[in-house]
C-alpha cells in the first residue's frame, strides 16, 4: 500500500503546481482594460470588416498528420539504435509499429488529406 502513496502524492503535486501558477497568474496579473488593448491584432496590420474567418479544416488535419509522423520517428529511434541487439519479438514489434504508421499514411493519402490545394 505504500507504494500507491507515492503515486497519489505525485498526482496531487500535478495538480496543486499547474493549478497554483494559474491561479497565481490570475491574482497577480495587470488589468488594466483599455479600448487600445482590446482591438484585435494580426502581425501589426489593421483588420478590416470581420475578423472572425473560417479556414479549411484541412490545414490542420494536414499539420496533425504532420506531427503524428514526426512523434512517430522519434519513437522508433532507440529501437533503430539498438536493432543489432534486440530479440526476434521486439525486431517483429518494431515492423509492425511500422506497418501500422504505412497504414495510416496510405489511408490519409487515399482520402486526399496530403493535396495541399
């Protein structure tokens, strides 16, 4: 039972420091509203009409893809480190960590989300 102290404790450390610093920042940040700081600004140009756009959904889904690939390979670094002196189960783990990103990457290619149009 001991052991799970540890856990808990870590827990309510996680909790109490993210919670605190917000907390924090509300009680202890300036609020002074003016009409100058209100406006909305976008790379220093004047907006005109509404600000509110919509973008395609792609671009993100495109960035998401992106970064799913990315965090991916970092994964698989140690394992390419180490191939030589694996065993056959983490060599066969490894290729199907592999097959499972081709699949994702041929069902995202099939379903037009890499056309950057």
């Amino acid at each position: 039972m001991s052991q799970w102290i540890y856990i808990g404790l870590f827990f309510i450390i996680g909790l109490i420091i993210p919670i605190g610093a917000i907390g924090a920042a509300w009680v202890l940040g300036p609020k002074k509203p003016n009409p100058i700081k209100q406006t909305t600004y976008e790379c220093g140009i004047e907006t005109v009409g509404d600000a509110w756009v919509q973008f395609k959904a792609q671009y993100y889904i495109f960035a998401l893809v992106f970064l799913i690939f990315d965090v991916e390979t970092v994964f698989l670094f140690p394992w390419a480190v180490k191939l030589g002196q694996l065993g056959l189960f983490a060599v066969i783990e490894g290729i199907i960590f592999i097959l499972i990103l081709i699949v994702g990457l041929v069902y995202t290619w099939r379903k037009g989300m890499l056309e950057w149009a």
